[in-house]
C-alpha cells in the first residue's frame, strides 16, 4: 500500500510524539524508587512508608507497560514495533518512521 507524502510525514510526527511519552513515562516510573530509598532511610516519605512506594512502583510500572504496548504500534498499519525505541522501519508494513 502506497502513502502520500503528508501521510508518511504525519507517521513520522506520531512516532516521534509517542517516543516522547514514552520516555517521559519511563522517567516517571524513577520517582517511586526515590520515595522507596528516602523512605527506608528517614521513615514515610508524605507519609508513605517504603511498602507503600514499592505498591505505587509497581502500579506505575503495570501502567506503564500497558501504556507502551498500546502505544508503540505503526501509526500506518497498527503492528507491535518491537522493543526497540530506536527503530527505523515498521517491521510489518515498511513505512518509514525516522
Ligand atoms: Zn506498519
């Protein structure tokens, strides 16, 4: 299946926009972890213990997880990209993504 140019240019802009979240989502799931260090040092750290970091760590990466498997899909054919973040090219369909 052939695309036009501003599809394939709007395929390149969606990757690049998910690549963003998903870093940022896995920025995000650092900060239990520094809830969990200070907590076991200094006792609740807002008042959660470090049990209570390892549960929301472990929400948090669950969510995550769900979240970049649905997101990290070809935006022209809807197939799993695989792990890799650095990927080139749709290993279903082919379409460019850099
Ligand atoms: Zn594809």
């Amino acid at each position: 299946m052939t695309h036009s140019v501003a599809e394939l240019a709007g395929f390149k802009a969606q990757i690049l926009r998910r690549r963003w979240i998903t870093s940022l989502a896995f920025l995000l799931i650092t900060f239990p972890l520094y809830g969990l260090l200070f907590s076991r040092r200094q006792g609740a750290v807002f008042g959660i213990g470090p049990g209570g970091w390892v549960a929301i760590w472990m929400a948090l990466a669950a969510g995550i997880a769900l979240l970049c498997f649905r997101l990290w899909r070809c935006p022209a054919c809807g197939g799993w990209l695989g792990q890799l973040s650095t990927i080139a090219v749709c290993p279903g369909c082919g379409v460019r993504l850099r």
